[in-house]
C-alpha cells in the first residue's frame, strides 16, 4: 500500500525511536505489532511527534547489556512528552492519540496488552486524556502523523501479524547482542 503522504517527506519510525517536528512538510511513520505508539501534538505551537516503544517499563532503561531506553514505554513517553515541550510545546494543550498492543501470536504472551495497559495508566497519573485509542486486538498497525496538523491515518494489516510477530521476535532477540554496552550506534 502506498503511504498517504500528501507530497510529505516521510520519517519512519522503528522499534525504540521517536521523531518530533515542527515542520509542516514532514510525515511519520510506522508500523505496529504488540508495540505501542503515541502520538502527541500541541496544536497551538504546531509541533508534534510520535514514539515507538516495545515493552512498558523499565527501572534503569537497559535491555540485555545495552542501553535501550527508548524502548520503554515509561522512558519513550517522557523523552517525546519533553521534545515537544522544549520546542514550544504547553502540557495544557496536548493532543494523544494512541495505536498498537496488538496480540499478534499466542507465544508473545500478553506483551501487547501490558503496553496497553501502561500507557493509558501513564497517560490517567499525568493527567492527560488521549482523543484517539486505537489499542489491543489481533491487527499489526500501519501509521502514518501527520504532526503539525494532528491527522493521522491508521491501516489495519490483518493478514501481515504473523510476519509482523516474526520480525519483533527477531528484533527483540537480536538486541543484546547488536549493542554491547558501551557501543555507539551510528545513524545517518
């Protein structure tokens, strides 16, 4: 399927990852499984951005050896919550939308529905009520923000979870060994 993207540079988005913006011609992207995404904007200051965490919480942010903050929700929910504020952004005036905890296969256990569970939880103890839920079944999720204009498309991929599962399952196995600690991963 071809993205909608309006004539925008799209960003993709990965498994512990955020991207924010101010800058109207830019979408992001990303595809869900048993992860979960926010998607947050201030409509006033025109600035927005999304994450993309993989399990709840975490006490010191590590996963395996390697530094994987980011891919928690209660760390990946403060980094995107604080960009936004840094660049303009006012808490008074967020707007949440929130996709994914799918449970794509019986063998991840309730992986996404503890996703679920956290960031609603997170969104309720910080006082913020999120427009849109889009949370738990059995679909994987295509997204698709539009941030300085809080449009976002959703695509349920019913017949991409088992291979979605798969590739979450390689990912979340592969981590340990990819990032040593005090690794440096390189970006472009």
């Amino acid at each position: 399927m071809k993205l909608p993207s309006d004539g925008k540079r799209i960003v993709k988005v990965g498994p512990g990852e955020h991207f924010v913006t101010d800058r109207a011609e830019i979408a992001i992207a990303t595809v869900l499984g048993s992860c979960v995404s926010a998607c947050i904007r201030d409509p006033v200051a025109r600035v927005g951005g999304l994450n993309h965490f993989m399990l709840p919480e975490s006490n010191d942010g590590y996963w395996g050896r390697a530094a994987a903050s980011l891919r928690y929700g209660n760390f990946a929910m403060e980094r995107l919550v604080n960009d936004i504020l840094i660049r303009g952004g006012q808490r008074g005036r967020l707007e949440i939308k929130l996709f994914g905890g799918g449970c794509l296969a019986a063998d991840m256990g309730r992986i996404g529905e503890r996703n679920a569970d956290f960031v609603e939880r997170y969104l309720r103890e910080e006082g913020m009520v999120p427009l849109v839920r889009q949370l738990r079944g059995k679909s994987a999720r295509r997204l698709v923000y539009f941030a300085t204009e809080g449009r976002c498309f959703m695509q349920e991929m019913r017949d991409e979870a088992p291979r979605i599962a798969a590739g979450e399952r390689r990912f979340g196995a592969a981590l340990p060994q990819r990032l040593p600690q005090g690794a440096i991963e390189l970006f472009h």
